[in-house]
C-alpha cells in the first residue's frame, strides 16, 4: 500500500521519505538515547519493552550508541533469577553545558554534562561594565577551568540577563542595569563561544526553574512575580513562557498604579509604575520607616526581621538582633504587621492588574523579597488581591531558594544540548 504524503508548494504530491531500514535504525536509536539520556539506567529487557522492539533489536541499537560513544554499560542489576543483566546509560561527557547568570556587579557560572550534574560553578565580582563578549568569555574559562572540560566541548550556552531581549534577533535590549549589553552582543558571543548561545531574561529563566522543580511543579499556567531590585514578571500559559511581540511581556515595573508617579522616561524605571512602590529601594525605605532594617541595608533581611517579629516573641529571633535598636523598642509584632500590610498592599496592585487580564489561578513570589516574604507576604498578598479584583488567586512563595535564574539557565542549556544530540542521532 503507497503511504499518504503531503501537498509541495506548488499544489502538487510531495515525495515521502521512504522507510527505509536506515531510517528505522536512526528512529529506533533515538528512542533509545532519549530514554536514556537524562541518565538513568535500563537494562536491554527494559529498553525492549519501552520502545516496543525485540531484544534482538535493542541489542543492535545499544551496539551502534556505544560506537558514537553516546552510551554505555554503567553496571547491573542484581535482582530477581537468572544472571544480572547490564545497565546502559548515556555518556554524561557525550555533552556540556555552561549557564551564566549576569547582573549588574556579578557574573554567576555553571558547567554541567548532558544528564544535568553540575561539575563546576563559579562567581566573580564585576563593576558591570566593559565589553560583554569578554566578560562571558571569560566567566566561561574560568569555569571550564574548574570543571576539567575545554570550552570546545561546550554545545549549549544559555545566559540570564536583566531587561528586554528582542525575540526577532536575540539580542538584549533596554537592559538598564547592563548598558554595554546592546544590539551585536548575542552574534559577537557566538562568534567567541564557536557555540549555541542563547540570551534570556533573567526573570523568565527563573520561572523555569520553579515550573521544573519548584512551587509552579506541575502546573500549566502561572506567573512569576519577582520582586527585587526590580520588578519583574514573567508568565507561563498552557506550559510555555509568553515573550509578547516585542520581548517585553512581564515588564511590569512600568505598570501605572495608584500612589506612584507614571514615568516620562523609559530608561529609568525606578521614577515611576509599580518599580517605584514595590522594588528593592522602596522595600527598604519603607521597612526603615517601620523600624526595620535600614535604607542602605539588604530589603531581604528587613523583610525577613519583619516577618520574624510578626510572628511573635516565641518564634522571632531578638529584635535587636534581627532588625536593629528601633525594632527593640515598641510592640515590635505590630509595626512588622503593619509594613508587611502596606506591602502586600503595594504588590497586590500589579498582582490584581495581572490577574484580571490574564487570570493565572496561581502567583509565585520570587525575588529577594517574595523569598524572604514566605507565607507571610503570600497570605498577606491574595487577601489583598481578593479584596481589590474578582479573581481570587492561589498565592504562594518561591520553593526555589538558591540560585533560580542559574537554575534555569542550566536548565534551558542542558534541554538544547540534549535535542542537539538526539537530532544527530536522527541524522
């Protein structure tokens, strides 16, 4: 029987490829590589019944995998009758990524192989100027350098930067904090790297990290509300990140709110929208003027002091301690209630804007804030969000305490290097 094909673009039969056995034997070694690649281990038999070929089969496929040096025998199985049977598994060395996360001042880096262990990571101090390609560059070699892999064996590069990135070329743009990072970085790098480099924004990789293994687990849409030194938001619809048109879905520190002034500028952000009430400066001064912490100190820690206090004498550290001589003085519980209100408060204004328009059914927290928040900011937060809109979101903090927008980056690199390598497999 002739197999269906499709229509050619000029309204005539398109020739279909033939399965040929050649074809068979790249799919079939696809199938195998791919459930096998995130490392862990089958036996033949297992292999067998996953992929629905004969042992006989399987054999042949693992023996063509082991020639690439793509897989190999890792070990046994000791359990039930009859003599062990091998365990295969992917090579790890068979890729590597690098993950960068770049901020304003800090440069963080991680090398992993293809199953997702990560070999080295790696931090450096910068004043967040100078030429990006030999920053990135740079980072890398001394990355690598711990890890033992040479820079050529890097097949996926994926770097987490703050501002817009330009879904047409890639490139970042209007990334305040970063103002070499311009229109040119992402073709210079990959002309450096010799490699598949990706640039993303920070926020976005962040909430990948959470859909993977954090408070998003498992669901299909929700947004990202991080607050640091900026705002930020990043949104996950049906599994997939929205980018808008332009690449600047999730800006939502220019987001217009009652109490802030609405900005004239684009460039500088913190003079208006919901950055100028909500972000890391606003966060500080408004602990401070509650007796927390102090405007030049961490808005963290001041949350965090805040949160201790609110909770009462039994389960707050020192007051004195935690949040310095104001906080020693005074019903310290209700001054931390009355600055987690007001900021809830704050937040729930751009949470409510996002909720009406897209209405996500679940709000993550992330940010140096919404971590230090906890459960005491979420709570505080959807009562906000209910009592100010008709959606009544889940709230929670980020269950990602380390790391995030590296997580994700990792992440992000190590899914590419393992679609490069099953394409190559697929020839």
């Amino acid at each position: 029987m002739a197999s269906q094909t499709g229509m050619n673009r000029a309204g005539g039969r398109a020739p279909s490829r033939p399965g040929t056995p050649s074809l068979l034997r790249e799919l079939n070694d696809r199938a195998a590589l791919e459930l096998l690649i995130d490392g862990r281990a089958l036996t033949r038999a297992q292999l067998s019944e996953l992929t629905g070929v004969s042992k006989v089969t399987v054999a042949q496929m693992l023996a063509r995998l082991e020639e690439r040096g793509l897989v190999a025998a890792v070990g046994s199985n000791s359990g039930g009758r009859g003599p062990n049977a091998a365990l295969y598994s992917v090579v790890p060395s068979s890729a590597y990524v690098a993950a960068l996360y770049v901020e304003h001042g800090l440069v963080s880096t991680a090398v992993a192989d293809v199953t997702g262990r990560v070999i080295a990571e790696a931090r450096e101090d910068t004043n967040g100027e100078g030429d990006p390609v030999e920053l990135v560059r740079s980072a890398v070699d001394r990355a690598c350098h711990r890890a033992g892999v040479s820079v050529s064996k890097l097949s996926a590069f994926v770097i987490g930067s703050p501002g817009v990135v330009d879904p047409a070329t890639g490139d970042p743009r209007l990334a305040i904090n970063l103002p070499e990072w311009h229109e040119g970085v992402l073709a210079g790098l990959r002309g450096a790297l010799h490699g598949n480099v990706l640039i993303e924004n920070d926020v976005n990789l962040a909430a990948m990290a959470e859909h993977a293994a954090g408070a998003a687990a498992g669901a299909d849409d929700f947004v990202l509300l991080w607050i640091g030194v900026g705002v930020g938001l990043a949104t996950v619809l049906g599994g997939r990140l929205h980018h808008g048109a332009s690449g600047a879905a999730g800006e939502i520190g220019w987001l217009p709110v009652p109490g802030a002034p609405v900005t004239s500028d684009v460039r500088y952000p913190a003079g208006g929208g919901l950055q100028w009430l909500a972000g890391a400066d606003a966060v500080r001064a408004l602990a401070a003027e509650h007796g927390f912490g102090s405007r030049g100190g961490s808005a963290g820690d001041a949350v965090r002091a805040a949160v201790a206090a609110a909770a009462g004498p039994a389960a707050a550290v020192s007051p004195a301690a935690a949040a310095g001589p104001a906080a020693a003085a005074g019903p310290a519980a209700g001054r931390a209630g009355r600055f987690l209100g007001e900021l809830a408060r704050r937040v729930a204004l751009g949470a409510a804007a996002v909720c009406t328009v897209i209405d996500p059914g679940l709000i993550v927290l992330g940010g140096e804030v919404g971590l230090a928040g906890g459960t005491a900011l979420a709570e505080r937060v959807a009562a906000e969000v209910a009592r100010i809109c008709p959606v009544r979101p889940r709230v929670v903090p980020t269950a990602v305490t380390s790391e995030p927008v590296l997580r994700g980056a990792l992440l992000t690199a190590v899914n590419q290097a393992r679609a490069d390598l099953l394409a190559s497999v697929a020839g």
